[in-house]
C-alpha cells in the first residue's frame, strides 16, 4: 500500500485521538452517574467529563476543516457500491452523534444553571435556566451515546470485515493505521 492510499498523517491521529477520548468519555458518564453523591470525588468526574466532551467538540470541527482540506483517500473501485454508500453513511452519523452528544451535554448544563468547564477556563452559556427543558435534554443525553455507541460498533465491525473476510484490496483499515 503506498502513502497515497493513507489518510494523510493528522487525520489519522485526529481519528484515534477522538475515538479514544469518545470511549473513555462514556465510560466516564456510565461511572460517574453510578456513583453515590456521597462519593467525594464523584463531581471531579463530571467536571472531567464535561472539559474533555467540549474538547471532542473542538476536535469535531478541527477535524471537518482537516478533512475538507486534506485528500481523502478513495475506496476501492472492487467494493460494491451498496458498501460505499452505507460507509458514507456511517462516517457522517458519526461526525453527526460526536456533534449532538457534547452540544446536548453543553445546553443541559445550560439549560440547568450550571457552568460547562473547559479544564481551568468556563464555557460561557448562552441559554437561561430553564429546568424543565434541561431535563429533555439530559434525557437526551442519556440516550444519544448510546446511539453514538452503537454507530462505532458498527464502524469498526465493518472495518473488521473488510480487514479479514473480504479481498485484501477492500482492507479499508489498513488506511487508517
């Protein structure tokens, strides 16, 4: 495989880097809301979750702009069409929940009154307390990383199949490493 058949070198990084950062944020929530309140160290979580949810945020559009300016290396002619529609697909519901999960976390703190740390700086909000409207949205933020979730099993479930059951010219993961 040549390097032009390679995402280029930051897009590469860029995908571990949020992908790893989504999954240890949802671990984060899953442990934090676990927790007793009792727990002296349990809103240190939140306020972690919270920094490193606004910085996949940040990263999601570092990455839009990266990738509309770098050569994005094409799928395999060989791959049947209906696989390169549904990869489309999956990426762009990928770059859709990375967007929707953080924001719904951002206006549910919002919306409840509460600050959105950045590490040692504060977002600031732009909506007035509305409790009723921020628990919609922690509803929604419960749900979404689940959907989000579901779209990275499925993202890389496809990767694996191409990786160890279809040709070796369709190893569309080979690009990303």
């Amino acid at each position: 495989m040549s390097n032009s058949d390679k995402y280029p070198i930051l897009m590469r990084l860029m995908h571990w880097l949020v992908g790893l950062l989504i999954l240890g944020i949802i671990s984060a929530g899953w442990y934090m809301t676990g927790l007793e309140d009792s727990v002296s160290y349990k809103y240190d979580i939140y306020h972690w979750h919270k920094s490193f949810g606004m910085l996949v945020l940040f990263l999601l559009f570092a990455r839009l702009v990266i990738r509309w300016a770098s050569r994005v290396p094409p799928l395999p002619d060989t791959m049947p069409g209906y696989q390169k529609k549904l990869g489309v697909l999956v990426h762009w519901l990928l770059y859709l929940f990375m967007f929707l999960v953080p924001l719904s976390g951002f206006m549910m703190s919002n919306a409840g009154g509460r600050d959105v740390p950045f590490f040692n700086l504060t977002i600031p909000g732009f909506m007035e307390k509305n409790p009723e409207l921020a628990g919609r949205l922690h509803d929604i933020h419960v749900v979404i990383p689940y959907v989000l979730l579901g779209i990275v099993v499925v993202h890389i479930l496809a990767a694996l199949k191409h990786r160890y059951f279809d040709k070796p010219e369709h190893d569309v993961l080979r690009r990303m490493l």
